[in-house]
C-alpha cells in the first residue's frame, strides 16, 4: 500500500466484502456461511491499513 496508494488496497478489500455479502443469502447450509465469513474476512484484512484511525482523527480534528 506504501508504494501504490490507498486506492491499490481499498479497491479490492470492498469488492471482496461486496462478494462476501451478496452470497450471504445465497448461503444453504453452514458450509456456504462459513466460505461467506472467510471471504468476509480477507477482504476486512486487506483494508485493515486502507484508513488508518491516525488519519481520520488528523482530518477530523481542528487545526492548532
């Protein structure tokens, strides 16, 4: 992400929590709601460094 931006991370992370929601209810058995959650789950892991908390406090914050 440090070379190529936070679009290069964010992109792919929302595609997979998109996929991963809209198989949810798709979802037949336990199986399918288990593949749900590990996709859910890689695609919130590669966003993890998309939007650093340190960054939405500077833009939110007033200016000293």
């Amino acid at each position: 992400m440090d070379r190529r931006g936070r679009r290069c991370a964010a992109v792919p992370a929302m595609t997979l929590l998109g996929l991963a929601h809209a198989l949810l209810p798709l979802a037949a058995d336990a199986k399918g709601l288990a593949a749900a959650a590990m996709l859910m789950g890689l695609g919130d892991g590669l966003s993890a460094g998309a939007n650093p908390p340190v960054t939405r406090i500077e833009r939110t914050a007033p200016a000293q």
